[in-house]
C-alpha cells in the first residue's frame, strides 16, 4: 500500500525573511503617507497570536505588521488570489489564509487551525470588510468558537482615526492624526471560562470603534469626493444618486448640497442637512432600505450602471467578460445587458452571496459562478448589496432583518 505523503507546512522560513524585507520598505511607507507609527507589542514574547482587528484602511495589515515581530498569517479574501500570477507571488512570500467573502469557508477555518497547530501568529479582521460609515461593521458571533479553538492568546488591535484620515469611499489621505495598538490580551486560561457569549462581547469591547465624533480635524481639499460610492440615499427625495466635487457633494435629483468638514461633520449648503455625520446619514440609509418595497422595482429598475464584468475563478484569476455591461438593479433580481444577445439575469433567488470589495468592486455569487462589477470611481457596489440582503430578509428570512450585506 502507498504511504499516505505528508502534507507540508503552511509556516516556512522565507516568511520571515520576506517580513524583514518587507518591514525595511513598508515602515518608513506608512510613515510618510499616513504620519503613524503603530505601538509595539513590546509583551509579544515568542509566542503567537490570535490577532483581531478593527477595518479602517487598505494599509490596516501592515499597521498590524508594524506592532508585531516576525510573520503574521493574515486571513484574506479571494479577491487577492485571484489575480494570476501576482497571487501567486504573494502566497509564495507570506502565505495568506484564504476566505470566501460572505460565506461560511470550513476550508478557511481548517488552515486557521493548521497555522495555529504549527505555531503562527494569525491575524483576522472580523468585520470581512472595511468600514464605509466610520463605526465598526457587523461582526458574526462565530469570531468567538473560531478564537476559542485556536487555543491562542487572543490580541484585540484597535485601529482609530483611521476613517478620518482615509474613508473607504475615498481615494484622498488626509493630513490627521491616527493610532494603531494592542488594546488587550485575552489569555486562553481566562476566556477558558467563559461562554461564547462573554468571549464574542469582550472581542466586540476591544475592537469596536465609533469615528462619528468631532475628535480630531483631517485637512484635505478632497474631504468628500467619491462619496457616492457609499451613499445613495437622499433625506428629502429617497432613492437618488449623487455627485461630489472637492469637500461638497450634491443630490442629482432634488439638488441639496452638503459639506464634508475638517472634522468629519456634515452640513447643509442650502438647507439644514438632518445628518451630523456619515454614520448618521448611512445608518438612515439602511433604515430606508429596510423598509422599502422592492416590489415597486419589479418592471423597471431602481438603478442602472455601466461596469466592465467578469468572472472570477476562484483562488486562480479573473477572465474578462464583456467592457462596459449595462446593469440594472431590480427589485428581485440584477440584469446584465438586459435585452442584447447574451443577457444575463442574476434573480436574487439564486444568489448565494453579494459583496463590495476594496473601494466599489461588486462581487455576486451565482452557483459555481462569481461575477465580479468594476464600475467608473463614482460606481456605488453597496446599493446592489443592500438590496439583495433586503429582499433576503424578505423572503428567506435572515433572524431580524437587519443585516444588509455590511
């Protein structure tokens, strides 16, 4: 009988060395483009660590990288292996753990507990996405099992300021104050006697973060451009689109204007605007959403985009399906090219998941197959994902109703 071959480890020693090398490059980076220096985690040891995170910025891992010594095996999404060769690449240096966005990934949860078995330092945000509204996004209580059977001592990471000076829906940095750290260590012998309950509200204490305050100024003469790739909802006329321009972004239907100030605030040009901050204007947004009959949008769209669309291969590259797709956002389903040879109708009914990636990416999972949107800078993914977590909660039923997606 054939020996059974081992499997090989997920930790190798060029991790390391790909960590120092990196370091050399990525501390003085972050330095320069974000003015931060992340605290060290100077009780680290030579032990690891299960590492929970806060999601303010695209530069958040390296934040993390910057506290701690040695490699640290980042869970991330499928988007980052799915770029070909450079995917590849990157797996060779550090070995990211992969997950599939939106989804419970039992595949994900194994390779958790394998680098953990081989004595890694994992790090794990979460929320599975960037904050677009500045408070700290829905966090699955499933956090708790997971941390609880890596059998590590877990680090909650608390990233603040960190909206302020790069909203996800922005492209600028801002000049501003931000801080990065360990806020607290959680023991295995301590959370040994809890239940998943108190594990999962301790987590929640240390990582979750509210920017909706006036704590600090971000200076920047492009505070509110791209905000529409996040808002799409007008307190005096509903659904709507808008466009901004500088520290100013206007409603394209009923004309209202509002100002994105130094200290994340908002204010009316014309008229009094009913939101102080974003937070504010996007948790009215989700409330909209959820009451909305979607079947007022069944014979004509809510919405329509352009956006260039493919297919991902999962974990392997993405094959361009057609340039500039016309796409139209109903009620119960997304069209794409509705009407030309080839349409393509995505009904939500056989949608398993639908996610925004980075910016403004729109993934939607169709069976074995994964659509990926990637509109102009203003294009707003969240709205294709609000409503089709609306219309879940809807007609499968989702507990309260009250997760739209983010």
């Amino acid at each position: 009988m054939a020996q059974k071959q081992k499997k090989k480890k997920w930790i190798r020693w060029r991790h390391r060395i790909s960590r120092a090398l990196a370091g050399i490059v990525l501390v003085p980076y972050q330095r320069l483009k974000y003015g931060t220096r992340p605290a060290r985690f100077r009780e680290q040891g030579n032990r690891p660590y299960l590492i929970l995170y806060n999601h303010q910025t695209p530069f958040d891992q390296f934040f993390v990288g910057a506290s701690f010594r040695g490699p640290v095996y980042y869970v991330a999404t499928e988007d980052l292996f799915s770029n070909g060769w450079i995917s590849s690449l990157i797996r060779f240096l550090v070995a990211p753990i992969p997950i599939v966005k939106q989804t419970t990934d039992i595949s994900a949860v194994m390779t958790i507990l394998r680098v953990a078995r081989e004595g890694g330092t994992i790090a794990i945000a979460p929320e599975g996405n960037r904050t677009y509204s500045g408070r700290t996004e829905t966090v699955s209580p499933s956090i708790a099992p997971l941390a609880r059977k890596t059998g590590l001592p877990i680090a909650l990471y608390r990233i603040e300021g960190g909206y302020g000076k790069e909203p996800r829906w922005s492209d600028c940095v801002r000049k501003g104050r931000m801080r990065s750290g360990v806020v607290r260590v959680i023991e295995p012998e301590e959370y040994a006697g809890w239940d998943n309950d108190r594990l999962y509200s301790e987590i929640l204490r240390g990582i979750t973060v509210d920017e909706n305050v006036p704590d600090a100024l971000f200076r920047s003469n492009r505070r509110a451009e791209y905000l529409e790739r996040c808002m799409y909802y007008c307190p005096f006329c509903g659904l709507s689109v808008f466009e901004s321009a500088g520290n100013r972004a206007t409603c394209q239907t009923c004309g209202t204007r509002i100002e994105y100030g130094e200290d994340k605030r908002l204010s009316g040009l014309d008229r009094d605007f009913p939101f102080r901050f974003i937070g504010d204007w996007y948790d009215a947004q989700e409330a909209f959403v959820r009451t909305l009959d979607l079947s007022a949008y069944r014979s004509e769209p809510a919405y329509r985009d352009r956006a260039d669309c493919s297919r991902v291969i999962l974990f392997s590259k993405k094959v361009p399906l057609r340039k500039q797709a016309a796409l139209a956002l109903y009620g119960d389903r997304i069209s794409v090219d509705e009407g030309e040879p080839g349409e393509i109708i995505l009904p939500f009914g056989e949608l398993t998941a639908a996610a925004v990636l980075g910016r403004n990416k729109l993934n939607l999972y169709h069976g074995e197959t994964v659509y990926q949107f990637r509109g102009d800078k203003r294009f707003n993914a969240v709205k294709y994902v609000n409503f089709f977590y609306r219309w879940v909660s809807e007609n499968k039923g989702d507990g309260n109703g009250e997760f739209l997606g983010l």
